[in-house]
C-alpha cells in the first residue's frame, strides 16, 4: 500500500511536470506571438510617423513655393516704391498703398473687362438685328 502511493504520488508529479512543460510551451508561443505583434504594430507606426513626416515636408515645400511665386508676382507687379510694403511685418497701416494700388488696379481691370463684355453684347444685338432682317426678307418675298 506504501509502495501504491509512492507509486500514486511519483505518477502525480511526473504528470505535472509534464503538464506543466507543455504550459510552458504555450506560454513561450503565445509571448513570442505577442513580441512579433509589437514590433509589427511599432514597425507599422514608424512608417505612418515616416509618412507623415514626409506628407509635412511636401507640404511645407508646396507653401514655401506658394509664397515665392505669390511674393515674385508682387513684386513685378508693383511699382519699385510700393514694394517695402509688399509681405512686411503684420502692422495693416503698412499696408495701405500697396493695398490702394492692387485695389486700383483690379478696378481698372474691372472697368474693362466690363467695357469688353458691352460690346460683345453690343456685336451679338447687331448681329441678331441682321438675322431677323434677312429672315424677315426671306418670308416676305
């Protein structure tokens, strides 16, 4: 009966050890899994913060290009004495004659582009007036 329970009991921890060496595989596949997903999770945010990191760059390039055309555009288009004025300090006061100047200028482009658009209108009455008279000569012979 001694000899039983010896034999129970080693069969006991024979059977743990075993069944514990198996938990402890699980346990090193389910730690591996768990390690390949953070670096694949961190290898993931490394490319999006690259991705951004280069969105910001292309467009703080596209600004800064923006910025040179639209000051090289001022610049030629305004007389030599307006341009201290042109992209100053924030100070607005500053900025009323090159503020008057582009206002004159658009109105003056407005005017004739206005004058423009009257004499199309202008051409397409005459020529209207001229259809209808050829019609009406038509119809009438």
């Amino acid at each position: 009966m001694f000899i039983a329970a010896g034999a129970l009991a080693a069969v006991g921890v024979i059977g743990g050890v075993i069944s514990h060496s198996d938990h402890s595989d699980y346990s090193d596949y389910y730690s591996d899994y768990a390690e390949r997903e953070r670096k694949r999770k961190k290898a993931e945010l490394n490319a999006k913060e690259k991705e951004l990191e280069a969105l910001k760059q292309q467009l703080e390039n596209e600004c800064n290009e923006l910025y040179r055309t639209i000051e090289d555009e001022v610049n030629d288009s305004v007389p030599y004495g307006l341009r201290n004025f042109v992209l100053a300090d924030g100070n607005p006061k500053k900025h009323l004659p090159l503020k008057q100047y582009i206002s004159d200028k658009l109105n003056k482009s407005l005017i004739e582009d206005k004058n423009e658009l009257q004499e199309i209108n202008n051409a397409l009455k005459r020529i209207n007036e001229i259809q209808l008279q050829a019609k009406k000569s038509v119809d009438g012979k």
